[in-house]
C-alpha cells in the first residue's frame, strides 16, 4: 500500500525531470520518501540496502538508488511472508 504511493510519487517525480538532469535528494526527503527514519536510513546505507552519494560532508541519494532500494525493500517483506 505505502510502496505503491511511494512508486506513484517517483513516477511523477520522474515525468518532471529531464534525463540528463541528475536528480539527488537530502537524507530529510529520501527518509520520507521512503517512509523510514533518519536512523533506519543511516543504517540502510551502512548496510547496503541503499547507495549514498557524498558531496563535501554531506550525503544524497540519486532517484534511481532510492527505487531500486524500494523495489528491493519491497520484495524482501515479499518473501518474508
């Protein structure tokens, strides 16, 4: 239910954006996005599960990271049932 609002919203966000323009979100958004806290999003990209781009100090997360990260996220709550 979350994932598919969260797979609208990326559809849209996509259609918006031109394909040579990158698009990098902050932490802040990618974790509502995602519908997680900061903590599990820190604890995503230790892990893996997601791929943080750092910029200075700081970190983003491309769109395509974060969809594939959902759509992994979303198949292991799949499988776990």
């Amino acid at each position: 239910m979350i994932g598919d609002v969260v797979e609208e919203k990326l559809k849209n966000l996509n259609s918006q954006q031109s394909v040579q323009e990158p698009i990098l979100l902050t932490r802040q958004e990618t974790a509502k996005l995602l519908g997680v806290t900061l903590p599990t999003l820190h604890e995503w990209t230790k892990n893996g599960t997601i791929q943080g781009v750092c910029i200075g100090t700081r970190v983003r997360y491309r769109m395509p990271d974060i969809e594939s990260a959902l759509k992994n996220i979303n198949n292991a709550k799949v499988k776990r049932r």
